[in-house]
C-alpha cells in the first residue's frame, strides 16, 4: 500500500449557528484580520445579504458571475490595486471558488462566508474554475474562517438546499470508486477521510428526513456534512473522498449543457446512475432525493436525453487519472441509454 506524503488543509476555525453573521467584526478581531477587506460575491446575494457584513465591518465589494479565470483575473487586479488584505467569498460555490482561488494566487487569507448550503466547497482547499484545462477544481486556499450562519443558509431558495443534499449523498458512489481504483490499481486510500465523507452521505441521507418537518435543524445538519465533506478533501489533500463517477457525469453535463442545472443536482442524478451500476443501493437514494423534491429525471433537470446519455459515454475522459466504476472505456451509447433508462432518469 502507498503511503503518502501530503500536507493537510484545513480551516482556523469554524463559527456556526444562528444569526452569527453579526458577530463577524467580533470574530475579525478574535483571529487578529485586519482590513483592508474584499468582499467577492454575486449581484442576488449582495442585494439580499452583503450588507449585514457592511454594517459591521468596511470592506470593498466586487460582484462576479461565473466561476473562471477571468473573474478570478478581475478579482485579483481589484485585490492588488486597493492592497486587500483578506479575501472574503461570500455566496454559493462560484463567488466562494472565486474568493478562494484568488487568495491562493495572491498569497492572501480567505474567509468563507456560505449563503447557501449547495456544495462541499465551504470548507475545501479546492476551486472549481473554468478556463483552467477542464470542469475540475484545483488547489486553492483553506479558509482561515468559515462563518455559516444557519439563519442565512436556511433563507437560501430550497432548490439551493436540495443541491447541497444531491452534493453529499455522491459521496456514497465516490467513496466506492476510490476502494475500486485501490483494489484494481493500487491507487493511495485513506480509510479515515472515506470514512469522514461517509458519514457526510449518512448525515444528508438523514436529513432528507427531518428537513421538511423542522428546515433550520436540516440546513444545520446539512452544513455540518458539508464543512466535514470539505475537512475529508483538506484531509485526503485532494478531492478524491468526494468526487467520483457521479462527479464525473455531473461534470460532463457541464461541458456539454453550460446552462444546465446546479451542480448538486447533477451530482444527485449522477449517484443514482453510478450507484445501480455499482449495485448498491440506487433506490433508497432515489428515495431520498424525491422526498425532498429534488430532481431525479432528465425532465426534472431540465436536459435533453441525449445529453445525459452523452455525458456518461464521455464521464470517463474527464479526469483520466482518477480511476472509477466507469473503467478505462466508459460506457458505451447502449449501456448507458439502459442505465438511464433501468434507473428511470429517462423515460
Ligand atoms: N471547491 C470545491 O471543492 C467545490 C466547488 N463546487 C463548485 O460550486 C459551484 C456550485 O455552487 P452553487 O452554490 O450550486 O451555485 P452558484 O454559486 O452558482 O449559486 C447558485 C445561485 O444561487 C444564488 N444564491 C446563493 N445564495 C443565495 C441566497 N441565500 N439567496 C438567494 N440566492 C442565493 C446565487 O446568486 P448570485 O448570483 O448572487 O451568486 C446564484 O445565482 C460549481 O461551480 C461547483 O463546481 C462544488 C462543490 C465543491
Ligand atoms: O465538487 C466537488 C466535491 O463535491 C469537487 O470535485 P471535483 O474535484 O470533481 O471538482
Ligand atoms: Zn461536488
């Protein structure tokens, strides 16, 4: 077995609970960041939260749009020119991987202020940024903050929420293919950070449960799977605890539909598909995404059929190296019509 050398990323420390994110002047001072500070976020999000931040601390504020390198570029130029001292993403995963990426390349601290549970980026030393060779994330900086105010989080359209719940239950799918490329290749596993980001598929499949009885206990249990999800990658020094196949096609949906839906829609879709070809079980996480009324069709997502059979013939080119279910040849057009079929993504 490889034992490998890497180093481990992982946040300074965690604020979470209710209405905290007007203690951030409190916790500012505690962790000893000082201005000037740069706020990077999305126009809904500063219309409807940023200024709880700007009543308690000044900051600048640049809006982006996208999650690529010409944002990034933009965000950077503003950075140098007003000398920010602390980048501070503040939004969904794009403004967050933004803000993220940016402080890796100006050597600066980041601070990740979530507005919606969707994604495990929250905590993740990785950023997802188009325009860097393919639809995968890369190194970037681990927060020296996260503040996750639930109240805040909870506000988040459900759609939103959902995602964060379909971005977690593929950690299910992505733990296996990584036991696979450790059987069949070798390949470095770390039993603790596969069992972290278990647990964090355990924890969302739960909340699939509770949510639509009591949202604010939900979201909490769901940010809690995400930030630990993020401390698995921190852990494992790559993404691998949590992105596997189910990634792999949510990603090829990406390339090939830009305008598609969240990319924790796609995931969720992505490890029904992965897991019945797994042979695990695919119904019960079928189950639990349409409890909670997140899409599990093509219909549902709103791609055409030969999108998605498209995708899964093309999931395997996208990250080469990462060894998973889908082999070295992918599925062919046939196959993955059935899978799409038998798993009732389309009809
Ligand atoms: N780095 C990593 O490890 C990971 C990165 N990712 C990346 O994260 C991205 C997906 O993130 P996701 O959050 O789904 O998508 P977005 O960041 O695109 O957010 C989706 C939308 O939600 C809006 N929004 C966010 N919070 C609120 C709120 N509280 N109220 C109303 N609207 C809100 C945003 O508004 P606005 O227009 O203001 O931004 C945006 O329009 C992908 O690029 C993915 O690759 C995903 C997982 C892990
Ligand atoms: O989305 C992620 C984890 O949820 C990151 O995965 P990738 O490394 O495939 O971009
Ligand atoms: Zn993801």
């Amino acid at each position: 077995m490889e034992m490998r050398e890497h180093i481990i990323s992982l946040p300074e420390r965690i604020f979470i609970g209710n209405g905290i994110i007007s203690r951030i002047d409190e916790y500012f001072s505690e962790l000893g960041l000082t201005g000037p500070f740069l706020i990077v976020t999305g126009s809904n999000v500063r219309r409807l939260i940023v200024s709880k931040i700007l009543d308690k601390i000044p900051a600048d504020v640049i809006e982006v749009q996208e999650a690529n390198l010409d944002e990034v570029r933009k965000v950077e130029e503003f950075a140098k020119k007003h000398e920010s001292n602390v980048i501070l993403g503040v939004g969904g995963g794009k403004a967050i991987d933004v803000a993220k990426f940016s402080a890796f390349e100006l050597n600066k601290r980041f601070v990740s202020i979530p507005t919606a549970p969707s994604h495990d980026g929250i905590t993740s030393p990785f950023a997802a940024i188009k325009g860097l060779g393919k639809p995968i994330s890369m190194k970037a900086k681990e927060p020296t903050a996260i503040i996750a105010d639930i109240d805040v989080l909870s506000s988040a359209p459900r759609r939103l929420i959902n995602a964060g719940i379909g971005d977690t239950v593929g950690k299910i799918v992505a733990v296996r293919d990584w036991r696979l490329a450790a059987k069949l290749r070798g390949e470095y596993y770390g039993d603790y950070t596969a069992s972290l980001a278990l647990l964090s598929a355990r924890h969302a499949l739960n909340c699939t449960k509770i949510i639509n009885k009591d949202l604010k206990y939900g979201v909490r249990l769901l940010v809690e799977a995400l930030i630990s999800s993020g401390v698995a990658m921190g852990m494992a020094g790559s993404t691998r605890p949590a992105s596997g196949s189910e990634h792999l096609f949510a990603h090829a949906v990406e390339m090939l539909y830009p305008e598609g839906p969240l990319h924790g829609e796609l995931v969720g879709v992505g490890t029904i598909m992965m897991a019945y070809i797994h042979g695990i079980k695919w119904k019960e996480i079928r189950k639990a995404l349409i409890r909670i009324g997140a899409p599990v069709t093509a219909k549902q997502l709103g791609v055409p059929n030969e999108i998605i059979i498209k995708a899964l013939t093309i999931a395997h080119t996208i990250r080469p190296e990462r060894y998973t279910i889908l082999g070295d040849r992918g599925l062919t057009w046939a196959s993955a019509e059935k899978v799409a079929r038998n798993t009732g993504v389309i009809t």
